[in-house]
C-alpha cells in the first residue's frame, strides 16, 4: 500500500539497545523471578517452628552427622544409661578358675606306675566338670587280658554311658602300638586289647570325659 498523496514518510535504522538499558531489563527480569532466589538465601536462623509445617523434617532431609546427640530430646537419646540396678548373685567360676589338684589313679589287681622317669597316673576335674587322665600304667605281673580291671574312679568322676578310648601302648617309643580302653558308668577302667605284654606301659593321656 502506498502512503496517502502528500505525506512524507520518514524510515529511522533500528538503534542496539544501550547497556543501561540491557542492565535495566536484567535487573526486571531478576526482580519478576526473586520469589526463588529469595528463598535459597534466607539470612541465618530465621527458619523457626512458625515456618515449618508439621512433619516437614524428615530423616532424609537430615545430613548424616549433622545432629549431635545434646540436639537431641532427653527422652530420644538412645543408649543413656539407667540408674544401677541390683547386683545379682555370684556365678560359677568360669574357665579362668583353676582345676583341683592332681589325685592318684587307684589301681586295682596288678596294675602300677610304669616308672618313676615318667609321669604317674592320676586324675582330676576340673571346674566345668570336667575329668582328665594322664600317666603311663603298667601291669606288673602278667599279660593283661580281656575286660582287665585297672582302676576304679570313685563317685563324681565317672561318665553317665560306658565310654571307649584308644591310647598308645608298648615297651619302648620306638615299638609304639595302640590299644583299647574302656570306662565304665561304675567308674571301672578296663583293658580291652592292644599289642602289649607285661611290664609294657599304656598311656592315660587321651582319657577324658564329662563327669555324670
């Protein structure tokens, strides 16, 4: 369309917005959109109990470590020790008390010691109740036979089922054969068989058992 008859029409070129008027519509743009910085800036501590809503705080919404155990109320604080209650009474000695004393083995028919070079045979419980044998014995008279009596545990050191053993058995270390031991519920410890003969030693070391 061409302008009316008589008017002078006047094109200006486009001019580049000055830098004060670039700052100025930054600045409009920051100030339309300062609701959400305002937020992210609050000056310290002015976050209260007013501005939370009810259950607002949740345990992912805390740090790790960033709540320290006086932050916390008294009655939240786990692991506050009590008052001291009453002593209770005085357990059994534990594994630390000492076993009682070594007895002698008592030999019944013609069992002995092997030889004084060597450690005799004895026994003793200890606080668990537990019985230990140690010791070599010997028959001084003979080859032991089936079923031979040995010794005799008196009341409080015998096992509640008949019990069996294997022990070393010989006449010298270097002939060392194995033989048979059983105990009985009457406390009686028995020869059962093995390579010896007599005057050759058995071994009491592998002897031990709970007491009934």
């Amino acid at each position: 369309m061409r302008p009316p008859t008589g008017v002078r029409t006047i094109l200006r070129p486009i001019r580049r917005p000055s830098f004060p008027t670039i700052i100025s519509l930054i600045a409009l743009f920051v100030a339309l959109g300062g609701t959400s910085y305002a937020v992210i800036k609050l000056p310290a501590k002015s976050v209260g109990n007013r501005e939370l809503k009810t259950n607002a705080v949740t345990s992912a919404k805390i740090r790790n470590g960033s709540i320290a155990r006086g932050d916390l109320n008294p009655s939240a604080r786990v692991g506050t020790r009590g008052p001291r209650g009453v002593a209770g009474p005085t357990g059994a000695p534990g594994d630390a008390a000492a076993p009682e004393a070594w007895k002698p083995l008592p030999f019944i028919g013609a069992w002995r010691n092997y030889d004084a070079a060597w450690a005799s045979p004895a026994y003793r419980k200890d606080q668990r109740g537990r019985v230990t044998l140690k010791g070599l014995a010997a028959r001084g008279s003979g080859s032991p036979t089936f079923d031979d009596p040995i010794a005799v545990l008196p009341p409080g050191y015998r096992p509640s089922e008949r019990l069996v053993f294997a022990i070393a058995t010989g006449s010298t270390p270097n002939g060392q054969m194995y033989g048979r031991l059983d105990l009985l519920t009457n406390g009686q410890l028995s020869w059962i068989g093995g390579a010896t003969g007599e005057g050759h030693f058995i071994s009491l070391e592998t002897i031990a058992f709970w007491a009934d």
